[in-house]
C-alpha cells in the first residue's frame, strides 16, 4: 500500500489517482489553483489538452 492508499471496506482507495482525475474533469480550475498567474492570461476560448505520461 502506497502512502496516498488506504483501506476502507476492504476496498483500495488511491488518493494520487483521485486527484489527477479531478485535474482531468477540471481543467480550467486545476490551472487556476496551480498556476493563478498564467490563468488569468488565458482567453475564455481555450482549449486546454491534457498530456499523459506513459507507463
């Protein structure tokens, strides 16, 4: 069990996953909360890609 898992129910709950999901459904906020500066230079029409890193 890594230090962002733990058990509950005899179910695995992944914290790390959970937050980069959260950053996949929200761009927009996750570049907000991230880096507030340079989100506020982004025009309203956007579109921000998400870059995945392989295994």
């Amino acid at each position: 069990m890594t230090q962002s898992s733990e058990q509950r129910g005899g179910e695995r709950i992944d914290h790390d996953q959970n937050l980069k999901n959260a950053i996949l459904d929200y761009p927009y906020q996750a570049v907000a909360l991230f880096a507030a500066r340079e989100a506020e230079r982004i025009d309203e029409g956007a579109k921000v890609t998400p870059l995945r890193q392989g295994k």
